[in-house]
C-alpha cells in the first residue's frame, strides 16, 4: 500500500481502532464494487482483512448486523473485529485462500457444490427477517429484469427497446413473477456464487461472504445463483441433482410451487447477470467481464427452452433474435464538452450581469442542469468554455463537486465549432459527448439518456450523433419548425426552415461527436452545424431519439414557464 492519504488513513485505522502495530499489509485487489481489500499479518503470523470502502457506498452497516445475524443461526460468515465507518474501514475474519474456485480440484466439485447449497437449506429454514433487510418485491424483481432489457439488449442492438416492447417484455415476466411469489419468503443473500463461498479450513461446513445486498423475497434466486453459474459450467446432471437434493431437504414445499419458483428465480438470474456484466463493462471499463457472456448466454438459452417461457422466447425471436446476442463493448466515451461561451442576447435583461448558463431555474443555474447529462452517464472529465461573463462561470464550477475540469477561456466568442475545435486535443481522438448549457432535459427515466446514445453510437458508421425530440413534446421555446426529418435510417436537416413536410424532430444540444469530423473545418468561427451537414452529407449523422422532458430556455419568458412547471414539481 502507497503511502498516500488514504494509505495513512488506514495505518491510523489499523493501529487506533484494531490495536495492530507490528504488521505488514498486501493488497488482494477489488472486485465488482469500488471496495479494496487487504490482507493483513500481524506479528504471529495470523491474517486479517482489511475492508477499504472510502465513502461507504457498498453497504458496511448492513454487512456488520447480517454477520451477527448469521453467525447467530450457524452460519458461518466474517466476524468484524473493527470498524471506522465514518472513514470507510474495517477488519474482518479472514477464511484464507479457500474460495470454491481454488479448493475444486475437478473430482470434489459436487461435494463442494452440496456444502454451499446446505448453508442455503440452513438458512431458509430461518424465518427471522433482519431489521436492515429489505423486500425482494416485484419492483425489485421488475427492475432486476430490467437489466437485461434495458442495459444488455440496446448494448447488443445498438438502439434501446421501443416503449410498445419494453411494455410487453415487463407484461410477460410480471406475470412470471407472480407465480414465482408464491413459496415463503426468506433472506436472497444476492450475490451467492463459487466466488464468495468459502471452505475454511478449520470446519467441516462452507462459509459465505459479500451477503450486504441481501433481500428478503424467494431464496431459490440463490439456489440458481450457486448452481447455474455464469462464472463456472455446473454440469446439468448436477445442477438437477442439487435442485432434487434442496427441495428434499427443505421437506414442505409444494412441488408444482418450487418448480416455478426456482424456473424463474433462474431466468431472473441469467437476465439480471448479463445486464450487470453489461454495467460493469459499459460504465465501470471492466472487460473481463466480457468472459463470462457467453456462458450467461448458454444458461439463458437453457431457460428459455422451458415451455413456461414460450411467451418470453416468442418475444425474443421478434424482437432480440440470437443473432444480436454478443458481448457488450465498451464504447470508452469518458470526456465531455459543455458549450458555455455564448453572450444570450434573447435573454434580454437576465444577462445584462450574468453569462447565459448562470441564469437561475428552479433554484438552480442552467448549466447545472448540463451538468447532470454528465454526471449521469459518468462522464466527469468535462471542457468548459467561457468567453461571455466568464468569471461568473469559473467561481460557479469550482463549487460542481465531483467533475475534472478544464477550462477554455476564448478571448471573442468562437461558436459552438470553433470553440469545440480550439479544445480539441483534450479529447485525445477519441468521441466525446456534447451539451449546450442553455436546453433543460429531466434525465430521470428508467437509464441516463447519454448511456442510451453509447448504445447507439457506432465509431466506424458514425462521426456524429444527435439527440433528437419531436417538437410537439418541447416546452418553452416552443420551435416554430422542426431541425431533422427521418427518411429511413438516416436524417436530413430543414435547411429551409419550413414547417411541417416531417420536420418533426428538434435537436436539443446533446451529442457525441469523433474528432475526426473537424478535418479541413475553417479556423476561428464557425457553427457545428456545419459539421453536422458534412456528416450528413457522407451519410456518417446518426441519431436516437429523447423519452425525457424537454425544455428550450433561451427567453426571460422560457424560463418564467419552465420555471412555473419545475417549481411545482418540487
């Protein structure tokens, strides 16, 4: 461990809190979340870990009552020695390097596999619910499936699902969900797959740890999770014969109900994976995830052919055939620009003192509401360039936690082109998002509305993407006109500006734009539509289309409507 802040932090921890001195630390890396671990030697040799959560985001209050909880029934899970909440650290049992990955030798895998499906007959035998445990309801089951049709599919089919599909994918695995609610409820430890049970030397029985997401709903989600595994190939006759061996075991429950249950709990497991490898590969850079796809696929496949999915399989074959199913890619889109540089002169008075982006709504400046296109989508490298009232802007963005900066200042304003152009080698070749910091979008649906454009965008067919909303579901500004008519896959600017003749669609100041565009582009000013016609021209301007509230402020009396209408809202 480097000795950085944080590096000091944890020495404090180790020496204050767990009373350690004479130590030596070496690091075990992360895994799936942003926790660290540390594998800690005291002076008699014994071994710790040592839990590095900065911030506390994956769960540590939860994971120190669900340890007590079940060491209390006789499950064997990582006692907490210490604990620093407030900085993020704790020391924890260490069961060694005994994960069923490096204890299956290819001989005792089943013995193993029976072992970790006993701690499960154990604990749902338990009907105790913990205090810090939340339901396993069919919200949270809808928005598990949602994983796979909202993350992992458009990942594949390079567009997000139709509202009219997506109903009818939720309509079919609701009505599953129903039949699956039926057996009693019990603690979903989540996240119980051969990487987290563990086989202790010391005892004759498994253990288990990651078990802070646990959820209180139809315990087969774990069965399914440790027997079909996207991470390692159960053979089938085993994976039936652990089934057999935990239905016998728990010894009540209705045949017909477990099937069902289990069928299910299985189906949500391969879609709920393969959306959440889609995440950790898109959004977290993490492509070795990547390996385990095809297997998910497999077992995906597998479900599908139960006759209790031949609504769900028929859905598929229409609208996700197997010929789009692959490994999500990431499309490394990691940096941004926020237009900010323009004077608002239809603004009138409100930038008599201010720069256009500083003008207040709601409670909050426009370039704020940019800002969080961003942020949503991750993208937390950002240029900003300012020219107009620039101060304003700069004294503003140094209160924006969380974003890396950069800063273009333009002596005259360059326009939306030349600005870009002037900050150009921020971005390294590589496609970065735009956003104008004067249009509102509420990004507050089910995915940010930039990931759903990373969906879209394609590096060899596009040079441009925008995002475009039917002007008849703007507010403020209302456009007299649209910006782009769809003909086919392709769109064609309202370079006369006329109304109606399918000029349906107005851009609203998001997109994603490869360097490569501004080629040969004039020096000083110029405007990005230009741009915007050269790809058009070389049949290289994409676009996806915007489901988000949308709001045009550019007038005192814009923003005095969308105003009204945010206020409200509150």
């Amino acid at each position: 461990m480097h000795k950085t802040l944080r590096a000091k932090q944890a020495e404090q921890f180790l020496e204050q809190k767990a009373k350690l001195h004479d130590y030596r630390i070496e690091s075990m890396g992360f895994d799936a979340s942003s926790r660290k671990y540390f594998r800690v030697y005291d002076e008699s040799g014994k071994t710790k870990i040592l839990v590095d959560d900065e911030g506390c985001n994956n769960r540590p209050k939860e994971f120190i009552e669900l340890s007590k909880f079940l060491n209390g029934h006789g499950i064997r899970a990582p006692k907490v020695l210490a604990k620093c909440l407030r900085k993020g650290f704790m020391l924890v049992e260490d069961f060694g390097n005994t994960d069923f990955v490096r204890v299956a030798d290819g001989k005792n895998d089943k013995e193993l596999l029976r072992k970790a499906v006993d701690i499960l007959v154990k604990l749902h035998k338990v009907r105790e619910r913990p205090k810090c445990v939340a339901a396993m309801d069919k919200k949270v089951i809808r928005d598990n499936f949602a994983l796979f049709s909202d993350w992992y599919v458009p990942a594949c089919l390079g567009r997000q699902l139709t509202p009219e599909q997506r109903k009818e994918f939720f309509e079919i695995t609701d009505e599953l969900t129903a039949e699956a609610l039926r057996l009693p409820e019990t603690l979903v430890l989540w996240d119980y797959h051969v990487n987290n049970v563990m086989y202790p030397q010391d005892s004759k029985e498994a253990a288990l740890i990651d078990f802070q997401d646990a959820l209180w709903g139809p315990g087969l989600y774990d069965l399914a999770s440790l027997i079909e595994d996207e991470r390692r190939d159960v053979p089938q006759e085993i994976t039936d014969e652990l089934k057999e061996y935990y239905f016998e075991q728990m010894g009540n429950l209705p045949r017909e109900d477990f099937d069902k249950a289990y069928d299910c709990m299985a189906l949500l497991r391969h879609m709920r994976v393969l959306g959440r490898f889609t995440t950790l590969i898109t959004v977290k850079h993490r492509d070795g995830y990547g390996k385990y796809v095809p297997h998910g696929l497999e077992l995906l496949k597998r479900s599908l052919e139960n006759p209790r999915f031949a609504k769900l399989k028929k859905w598929i074959e229409k609208n996700f055939g197997e010929s789009y199913w692959g490994i999500p890619q990431d499309k490394n889109i990691t940096k941004g620009f926020v237009l900010a540089a323009g004077r608002g002169t239809r603004m009138r008075h409100l930038t008599q003192t201010k720069a256009k982006p500083m003008v207040e709504v709601a409670g909050r400046r426009l370039i704020d509401y940019g800002l969080d296109i961003f942020k949503n989508a991750g993208v937390l490298d950002a240029v900003v360039n300012v020219c107009y009232k620039k101060e304003g802007i700069i004294r503003h963005l140094k209160t924006v936690k969380g974003f890396n900066f950069k800063i273009s200042e333009e002596k005259e304003a360059l326009e939306t082109g030349g600005g870009i152009k002037k900050a150009l080698k921020f971005f390294e070749g590589r496609p970065f998002a735009v956003v104008n910091s004067d249009n509102i979008l509420i990004d507050d649906g089910y995915k940010p509305v930039l990931r759903q454009m990373f969906d879209v965008w394609n590096d060899e067919k596009h040079d441009i993407l925008l995002l475009l909303k039917n002007i008849a579901d703007i507010k403020g500004d209302k456009p007299r006109h649209g910006d782009y008519k769809v003909v086919g896959d392709r769109i064609l600017r309202n370079k006369e500006k006329v109304s109606g003749e399918g000029f349906d669609y107005c851009y609203v100041g998001i997109a994603i734009i490869h360097p490569r565009i501004f080629d040969n582009s004039p020096k000083g000013k110029f405007s990005l539509v230009e741009l915007f016609d050269k790809a058009e021209t070389n049949n290289r301007l994409g676009f996806a289309f915007s489901d988000r509230r949308q709001f045009l402020v550019g007038s005192p009396e814009a923003v005095e409507e969308t105003q009204k209408i945010l206020t409200l809202e509150k």
